[in-house]
C-alpha cells in the first residue's frame, strides 16, 4: 500500500508548473487507436493513470512510450481483443475505448469500468449513444458487448438527457469514423471536450460546436496524426494548488494555466477575500489574511467543477463564518468528510446533502484514508495546514490524478513523503 506522510504547519512559498489535464489525456489515449499513423503528444502528467491505460494498449499491440511529459503511441499493427479487466477496472476512464473501438472496428467488447467510487455513475446514455449509431448493445454480468458490424456503424441523431462528459466524449469517438453526419445534442462543454475535438480535428476530423450545446460530426474514413497534440492545462490541478496557496501559502505564483478555465474558482477566492494577481498564463496567490465563508454549488462547465468541492474544502476551515457546499453533481462525494473530522475538522452533511463547513483553525496530524482522488487531494491540502503528522493511505488514487505531486510539494517547501508498506495503529503514528 502506497501512503503519504506529511509533517504539517510549514509556511509554503515558490512557484508550481501545472501538468496536462488528467481528464483530457485519459480520453485522448484511447483516442488514439483511431489514427493510422503514430500520434505523440506533450505536457502529459505522469498519474497511475496514463501508465494504467498503457498496459490497455498494449494488450492490443498498440505499443506507447513515456518519457518527460511525451507520450508517443504507435496504433498502426493494432488487432482487436478483448481488453484486460483488471486494468480497465482501475479507471473510470477506460471506457472510452468503447467509443474509440467502435469507431475502429465496429464492435467493442470491455468490462464495466472502475475507478473511483463517488456514487452512481451509470453508463447508459453511453449506451443509448452507440445505439443510435446503429450498434446492439447486450450485458453479460460485468461485461459489455457492442456490435454494429451486422448493418455498419451510422451517423445519426443523440439526445442526451442530462449533460455528460462522458457521454458525450464517447459519442464523438464513435461518431467519428461512422458514416454520415451525427447530430449530438445537450452535450458537456468542459474543455477537456474541446481539447479532445481539437486533437481529432488535427487529424482530419471534420467535428463542430465542441464547448456549445451541439456538436454536429461528418464521419470520415481515416484519421492521420500531423503534428504532436500539446494537453491543456489540467484547471483540477491547478485548482488544488490555488487553494492550497491560500490556505498555508507566503505567496505562490501557479504556473501554465488558463485563467478563463479557473473562472469559476478564482471567483470564489476573489469572494473571500483573496486578491489575487492573473496573468496571461499564471495566478500569483499572496499571503491571505482573514478570509469570508462562502457558498458553492457545483455545477457543469462553466460552473464549479465537482472536483474542485473537496480540494478547496480545507482552506474553508480558515474563513471567519460558515461555507456550505452543494455538490449537485454527485451528491454522495462525501468521503473526505469522515476523514477531516479525525483531524479535528468541524464538517457536516445537512439533511439536504449540504457540506457545512465551520471554522477548524486547530487542524492535528491523523491516520487517515484516501477514498478516491479528489478526496486524497482534500486530505493533503488539509495535513500540509495541520499541526503534527498526518498519514493517508491508499495514496495511489492520489497519484492517479496528481503529476509528481510530491516532488512538486518539495518544492513548495513542504515536508511530504511518499511511503510503502502497512498502516500504523494509532499509537504507532
């Protein structure tokens, strides 16, 4: 088991470099298997993720290298199998290669998705979508068959009934190599969805609308990668540095983002009380002083992302009044809560699922548990502010969505290792 030990209460200050988005570069990997030529690309973040998704390729011998923030993928001797359930269950992400091998062959065969447990994520608007390109889709226990090899995969009309990243990202995989014109409508407009549609599009794609309600797409027969594809900023990444830097920062310039894609949270830092320094490509966070409690809801881009709510819940421990947090997302996003609580947080789930934060300015070291990613990303910033030690285990699904996130602590001046082995007793700790 992987942990991280940290030995809190230091004063941060410096710079930090944000990495690639996590939430594009889990669907453009998959994305990949839709060239007929190498694709490579720059400023990838080095997560258990992307390696997880290598193993993925590899199984169809589709080889990738990764070095540096370059990952290169060479799909030319692709052949079609069956995909690795133990890789595929570690990642939510995996199931873009359901698109991806739709689009490539007509027909996908994968295992239910993993990743992180934050509630109910079903899958079927995925399902309706492929449906509507002309594919049968069956189950069987936990895996799903896909097949439109019988009539030909074909462009066609997808209503989404409720916004979906992930849907929407696998339709346009699919919909890209089908013939016809596919119509999607009430689709997610994060920019991660742009990202991926700007990577296809580089490649021959012929995709509109990408970051407005509708997307329309002319199937095409090939796709040949021209260029390398540099990944946006990752605006997750960088928000739990922004928060970070306020709660425990002498002044922290975050570095390589887009100010547009943090709007909704630097908002929120600006409404406490924040006054923070936006440039061009950079967010310099001074040393903050008394800070207000606020209200946030989360909400599809371009509202508060709901893997902003837990990163930036520490800081709200430092304001001089309540904050409430209404995750309307995944309202069940709430397994930090226990964790914080050990600490000595003063944090509560209202009868209507509201997160009520009150003001904890006497944070302890603890033993606690990195349920998923957003919620280890809570507990660091959270032991970084802390008096004493704190120990998280399970840190790996810390390390599946933070690139080096302790060498770039280190830098910060922060005390943080990464450690492996068994838990502590309380007494030991």
């Amino acid at each position: 088991m992987s942990m991280m030990k940290i030995h809190g209460n230091h004063r941060l200050m410096g710079e930090v470099t944000i990495c690639g988005a996590k939430n594009s570069t889990v669907a453009l990997i998959p994305a990949t298997i839709l060239s007929d030529t190498p694709v490579e690309f720059d400023k990838v973040p080095d997560i258990l993720d992307v390696h997880n998704l290598m193993l993925i390729l590899q199984s169809m011998n589709v080889p990738s290298e990764f070095s540096d923030g370059i990952f290169k993928v060479n799909p030319t001797n692709i052949k079609e199998s069956r995909l690795p359930s133990e890789a595929i269950k570690k990642l939510r992400a995996s199931y873009y290669f359901m698109g991806a091998l739709l689009g490539r062959f007509h027909r996908a065969i994968v295992s239910f998705p993993g990743g992180d447990n934050i509630g109910p994520r079903p899958i079927d608007q995925h399902i309706r979508a492929f449906e509507a390109l002309g594919a049968d889709v069956t189950e069987d226990g936990d895996t799903v068959y896909i097949d439109a090899t019988k009539h030909g995969l074909k462009g066609g009309i997808i209503d989404f009934e409720m916004v979906s990243v992930g849907a929407t990202i696998n339709a346009i995989l699919a919909a890209t190599k089908a013939d016809g014109v596919t119509e999607i409508h009430n689709v997610a407009k994060e920019p991660e969805i742009v990202d991926i549609v700007s990577f296809l599009n580089s490649m021959g794609a012929k995709i509109t609308g990408a970051g407005t309600d509708d997307i329309r797409i002319e199937g095409v027969k090939s796709l040949s990668a021209t260029e390398i594809h540099t990944v946006i900023p990752d605006r997750i990444e960088a928000g739990t540095y922004l928060a970070l830097a306020a709660a425990i920062g002498d002044g922290i310039l975050v570095k390589n983002v887009i100010p547009e894609h943090l709007k909704p949270f630097t908002e929120k830092l600006t409404e406490m009380g924040l006054k923070l320094e936006i440039n061009d490509d950079s967010i310099f966070v001074p040393e903050s002083g008394n800070i207000h409690g606020v209200q946030i809801t989360t909400e599809p881009f371009p509202g508060f992302a709901t893997d902003w709510q837990q990163p930036i819940t520490p800081l709200l421990f430092n304001a001089d009044s309540d904050s409430v947090i209404t995750d309307t997302i995944y309202p069940k996003r709430k397994k930090h809560i226990h964790e914080l609580k050990k600490m000595g947080a003063i944090i509560k789930v209202a009868d209507n699922n509201q997160i009520i934060i009150s003001p904890s300015r006497d944070l302890h070291g603890a033993i606690v548990s990195a349920g998923e990613i957003r919620a280890g990303a809570s507990l660091l910033v959270a032991g970084l502010m802390a008096n004493g030690e704190t120990l998280i285990t399970h840190a790996d699904h810390i390390l599946r969505g933070y690139d080096n996130v302790v060498e770039k602590l280190a830098g910060l001046n922060a005390n943080v290792e990464l450690l492996e082995g068994n838990v502590p007793s309380a007494s030991e700790a």
